[in-house]
C-alpha cells in the first residue's frame, strides 16, 4: 500500500484539480475580480494535525496521522500510517471515514473464516483487485490507459439508455442474485461501513466474510460480535442517517436504481436527464441514493433538477462526492435553518434561495483560504453588473476560514457560516456524507 512520493503528487494534483474545475466556471472577466485576485492570494498551506484534531483520532494502537497537512485550498489532505499500510484522506470527513475502517478491517482480520473454499473463491477476484490497485499504485499510466474510455460516450442510445451500469466498488450480478451480495450487507452494517467504501483492504475483508458466510463458514452474529457497536468511537456516517446507510447496504443495487429513479421523476425531472444521471459511473449507488433522498427532502423547492444537472457534469468520483454533499448541506439547510424557495446556476454549482431573496451556497471545505478561485466565485454574485441582486448572501462550510479569506469574504459582503455541520444537521440528522 505505500506509495512513492511522485505518485502521492501526482494523486493530490488530481484531487485538487477536480474540486477547481468546479470552480473554473465561476470566474468572471472584470476589473474588480483582477483586483481581488492579485491582492496577496494564498493558493496552498501546510496545517498541523495537532491543531485539528483531538489526540484520540491522531494516533491509536493501529495507526498514526502525519503531523503535515497539506491543505489546497478548500480541502485538507492527511496522510495515515497503519498496521496495514499507508492511506490517504482527502477532507476531515473522509479522514474519520477512514480511520474507522481501519478499526473494522482489525476486526475483521481476527474473525477466522478456516475454509479452503471460500479461500478459492476469493482468489478468483484478486485479478480484479489488483487492477484497481494500480490505479493507486502508477496513477498516470493507468490514467492514460483509461483515457480510451472516452469513447463510450460515443456508443449507441440502445447501448446505454435503460440500462443500468454496475460499478467498480458493486457485487457482480451473479453474486447479487445467488444471494452472496447479502451476506456482505449484513457484514457491512455489523461493522458500520458501507459495501461501496473505495477501500481496497476494507473490501478485501468483506468479501472474504461475505463468501465465509454465505458457504456457510461463519455466522453473521459472530460478525456481530467483533465490534462494540455498529460503528466504533469513528463513526463518520452521515448524510441523511445511519438508518439509510444500513438500507443502502442490503439493499441491491439494481433495485436501488430502480427507487431513484422513480423518486427523480415524482419530482417531474426529465426521463431522459434521470437516466443520464443515474448511469453516471462516477457515482456509487449510495451517493446516488443519498443524493437523490436529500432531493427528495426538499419538498416544495423550486428548480430540483438543477441538481441532477449539476451532477452530469462529473467525470470522477470526487466530484460526484463533493457534489453529493453539497446536495445535503443544502438539504440540511432547508430543514434545519431556513426553508428554501428554490435553486438557482452558480456557474457550475448553485445556490439555493430563500423567501427573503437571500443567496445560500453550501459547500464542504475544511479550510478555505484567498486562493483566486476563491475570489472569483465570491465576486459572481455581487458583481454591479450581475443580473442576479440576492437580498444577501450566506456562505457554509463545514471547516474554517483563513483570516485573510474571512476578511476579503466579509468585505464583499458575505455571512460567513464556518463549522456549520451542528447547525446544518441537528435535528436528527447526520454528517453529510456517506461511508463510500
């Protein structure tokens, strides 16, 4: 699992890059925002771990979190050394996400599945697994292999329309119908992780218990038993509950489809741009299911097929995470601070509109700084020139602010909302993103 220092470059360099396209679309040719953008722009930082997080998640018996932090802007980016290898995190969230799975796979590891056949069976996928690992491995070789994918935008309507497409991080059909795919569910929940969690080790384990138990080499209560809980002291969980997380998980895939699709167009979204967006390969059936769940929580907003049109614009799963999240912060928002009117264009994201006329964008950065994106996309709205004249403007993130971001956001005159994951999320609800 560890990896070179070219390759962890190489692989921050994407993710960074996947969260400024969405903000390319934001910037605007004028006076004022050349202005703000050359007036000392902080485009990159390095924090300290100790300063953002509690003793208890920066080290245990099974792993230590590097003290550097490289934040990029919006997004703070860890590094986790484990009994099982090293292990990146890309946000706060996905930092808690993951060091709970790595509590769950040391769980895993000591359950004893003792069968020569399940042993076969898993071998038959290893194949598999070690393709998927390249990605992690030579990232700019398999990218360039992978460019070729291209092509299958260009395949015939008969070819793709109607039919759902299985994922990287889903069981095999076979697996789903013989009944083996529910085996892992069940796993999954007594552990508190999700069945489409991108976690090579985490999966690894699951099939392995999953099989084990389907031939019938253990029982799901002594899975049960290896935990204390459904999701140990790091449980990140999120989005909409912990309950919808455990639907997802046994819940099959295809049927999921199925219900989101219904749910989109009960919403008298566009068949056609439902069918788009739910073949979208870059988002997994649970942040389908999140995300099309927090659209339906959002009764009576105007324009909620903004978010599914958002969505078709992203080309990794990244961005379907970001955009995801940024649904349900939205979603949060309508429930738990001010009802929503209805969405409107962002450049490439939106922003929702209360009945005061007041602009909300919501957003799910650790730490913003004055990068010029940053500057670009605070100036869209308030531009004299604008067409759009909000009431006000909120903005919501679940981090911090730099002081310089805080001071020029402010002078623009935006309502800073930092930490806004208690207030977003209150009322029964959870962190805003699922254990993918």
């Amino acid at each position: 699992m560890a990896n070179t220092e070219k390759a962890q470059g190489e692989r921050k360099w994407r993710r960074w890059s996947v969260l400024a396209l969405l903000f390319v679309g934001l910037a605007i040719e004028n006076q004022q925002a050349v202005a703000l953008t050359q007036e000392g722009l902080e485009e990159k930082t390095v924090l300290q771990a100790s300063s953002l997080l509690g003793s208890e998640l920066r080290k245990s018996p099974l792993y230590k979190v590097d003290e550097e932090v490289v934040n990029d802007g919006l997004l703070n980016h860890y590094t986790v050394r484990s009994a099982f290898g090293v292990f990146e995190a890309d946000s706060d969230l996905r930092l808690k996400q993951l060091l709970h799975e790595i509590q769950a796979i040391a769980a895993m590891k000591k359950i004893e599945t003792g069968s020569t056949a399940v042993e076969s069976v898993v071998q038959s996928g290893k194949n598999v697994a070690e393709g998927i690992t390249n990605l992690v491995r030579q990232p700019q070789e398999t990218a360039e292999g992978a460019a070729a994918g291209v092509s299958s935008l260009f395949n015939r309507a008969a070819e793709t329309i109607g039919r759902r497409k299985t994922t990287e991080t889903e069981d095999p059909k076979v697996e789903q119908i013989i009944g083996k795919s529910k085996s892992k569910g069940d796993i999954a929940n007594r552990f508190g992780v999700s069945v489409y969690s991108r976690n090579l080790l985490l999966q690894a384990e699951l099939e392995r218990l999953a099989w084990a138990d389907y031939l019938g080499g253990i029982g799901v209560g002594l899975a049960q038993s290896a935990v204390a809980g459904p999701a140990g002291a790091f449980l990140t969980a999120t989005s909409t509950s912990r309950l919808l997380n455990e639907v997802i998980n046994n819940t099959p895939a295809s049927q999921l489809w199925v219900e989101n699709k219904n749910k989109l167009e009960a919403m008298r979204i566009d068949p056609d741009t439902v069918q788009l967006y739910l073949n979208n390969p870059s988002f997994s059936p649970a942040l389908h299911t999140v995300m099309v769940e927090s659209m339906r929580e959002m009764k009576g907003v105007a324009n909620r097929a903004l978010f599914v049109k958002i969505a078709l614009q992203a080309g990794s799963y990244e961005m379907a995470d970001v955009i995801t999240t940024m649904t349900t912060m939205l979603a949060g928002y309508h429930a738990n601070v001010e009802p929503l009117q209805g969405v409107a264009p962002f450049g490439r994201l939106l922003y929702g509109e209360t009945a005061k006329g007041v602009a909300v964008v919501a957003f799910p950065a650790d730490h913003v700084l004055w990068s010029g994106k940053v500057a670009n996309a605070a100036t869209w709205l308030s531009e004299p020139g604008s067409k759009v004249k909000p009431a006000g403007m909120q903005l919501w993130i679940l981090g911090e602010f730099s002081d310089k971001a805080r001071s020029k956001l402010q002078a623009l005159g935006w309502e800073l909302h930092p930490k806004a994951q208690s207030k977003l999320f209150s009322a029964g609800r959870e962190k805003p993103s699922l254990n993918n």
